[in-house]
C-alpha cells in the first residue's frame, strides 16, 4: 500500500489516481475535424505554423474583406478547432453535447472580423508535444498562443490588423499564461472572450469526491507531479488572471457540476481591468459543455463586447 498524509491507498486507487492523473496531463487520442468553416457558409484557407519549441500547429485563417480586425481563437481541452464530437461515441461518454465552434466564426465574420483559428498541441489536426505532454492551458500551451501571434506578425494582410481574442477554457488559461510569460504580445490586444476559465485543482477534487477518493488527494496530486511534471496547486488561472491587462468578458454555467461559482468568480475578481465583465448561464443544465455553445447560439454580447473595444 502506498501511504500520503497518514491515509493509506491501496494498489487499485493507485491504478485509478494514475489513470486519472494521465488522462487530465496527457491527449493520446485526439478528437476528430468534423466540421470546417465552408459547413457555414465561410471561405476559408488552411495554415501550419510552429511554436518555439518546433511542435506544427494546424489552423484556419476565415478572412472577411475589407476588415482590418482579427479574432484569434482556440479550445478547450479534448476539443480541437471544430469543436467537439459528444453527438458521437466514444466521446459521448466524456459529455454527450456536441459543440460547434463554427457558429462562433460565422457570426464573428458577419459583424465583420477575419478569423484565426488554431488546434493546440495534441489536439485536432496538429503535431503531439514529447510524451503527449498537456497542461490544461498551465503547460507548454502558452507556447501556441504566442505561436499564433508569431503568424499574424509574419504575414503582410495580418500583421497591422486590430486584435481580440475568443479563448475558452483550456484556451483561456493558455492565454492568460502567455501574458504572465510575455505580456509584450498583449500589449496592443483590445478584448478577450473567455468561457469557462478553471482550475484544475478545483475539477480534480470533484472528480475524486466522485468516485469515493476524496481522502487521496495528496496521492492524485503526487500522480500528477509524476506523469507531467506539473504541481496540480499551480493549475488554475487565479495565478494568472492578475496579469491580464485588456477588457475581458468571462462566461460560465453556474450549474455545472465539474467546478463551483467561486472558482470563476474569484477568476474575475481577480482581473485587474476596470473593463471586465461575468455571464452566469443560470437555466438549470448541469452539463459544462453547454457553456461553450453558448455564444455560438448567442452571440450578441460576445460581438457587442468585441465592437466596444475593438471598433471604437
């Protein structure tokens, strides 16, 4: 028996804590490209470009003429640039909503912003990190923000455009990690959208309570700091969340049952813009992923948010 803290965890809660620590810190299968931008109507182009560390990532540029504003987004995590497949199996057993980002670009493109959109490592269509490594937005990740950046900045039709940014989740944390590693490349940046910021720590102690593990959450945090390196106390945007400078609009499903309120409150409040603002989707649904279908099928404040700061 493997001992923490005084509570001893027998050799099958071990084999558990390690299959759940190695699923949050690793994507060995990543989801499937269902959909593309021409399924709603929109010209787009495929792009590649590398982050520092080399590992090629896979996007869409979705232009709109005559605009000189750009969105640049990404995902969460299991998701890629699509979205994600939960109509389907096996990935319904993960959460049975399907999410579909698509409708996120076209309003966008509509209200007259050129879109880039990008899968993160281990996800989608790109290139896996050594060892499948992924830190939930808090690793490496913040490598593919900047990446992104680095390709606006390369091209002569992007590089002086206006720039905000549609970061859910995983995508979110990444972002506001980035601009704890290098607020340079945020210095112009106008506006961000995130859905559904969270804390690892927070996540995994219900996923514990769940299945009966409460009382081995030294021994999951030890698992954890094993497969990836990572100290699961570290993950979770309140570290980074004071860092970031721009006008900021956070969203999230007040009854979702993998994380509580006070973790995205204390995200938001943690926010040191006078320009920020928190949605509480209040309708009852307990399923997480309906919080990222939500500006998709209700894009009027996430546009109203983008124009105010981006247009003005």
């Amino acid at each position: 028996m493997a001992t923490s803290n005084d509570i001893e965890t027998t050799p099958e809660q071990l084999a558990t804590l390690t299959a759940v620590a190695q699923g949050l810190t690793t994507v060995d299968h990543p989801t499937p490209v269902l959909e593309t931008p021409q399924d709603y109507g929109l010209t787009y182009c495929d792009v590649k470009f590398k982050a520092q560390d080399g590992v090629e990532l896979a996007a869409w540029l979705i232009p709109c003429a005559d605009s000189d504003k750009l969105i640049i987004c990404n995902h969460p995590a299991t998701f890629n640039r699509y979205g994600f497949p939960g109509h389907q199996e096996p990935w319904s057993d993960f959460q049975d909503v399907q999410v579909t980002f698509g409708k996120v670009y076209k309003a966008l493109h509509e209200a007259g912003y050129n879109v880039l959109t990008y899968d993160f490592r281990n996800h989608g269509e790109s290139e896996s990190a050594p060892d499948n490594n992924w830190g939930q937005g808090f690793g490496d990740e913040y490598k593919d923000v900047l990446a992104a950046f680095d390709y606006v900045k390369s091209q002569d039709t992007l590089k002086d455009m206006t720039i905000g940014l549609f970061n859910p989740c995983a995508g979110g944390n990444a972002a506001m990690h980035a601009m704890t590693k290098n607020p340079e490349y945020f210095t112009d940046v106008k506006a961000l959208v995130c859905a559904q910021p969270a804390s690892i720590n927070i996540m995994s102690n219900i996923t514990l309570a769940g299945m009966g593990l409460s009382e081995h959450k030294a021994a999951f945090a030890q698992e954890i700091e094993k497969a990836s390196g990572f100290d699961i106390d570290k993950m979770t945007p309140h570290l980074f969340a004071p860092n970031v400078k721009i006008p900021t609009f956070l969203l999230q499903n007040k009854d979702d049952v993998w994380t509580v309120p006070d973790d995205v409150q204390t995200t938001f409040d943690l926010l040191p813009v006078a320009d920020k603002k928190l949605h509480w989707i209040e309708d009852g649904n307990p399923k997480r992923f309906i919080g990222y279908n939500y500006f998709g099928e209700h894009p009027a404040e996430m546009i109203e948010w983008f124009d105010r700061f981006m247009k003005a």
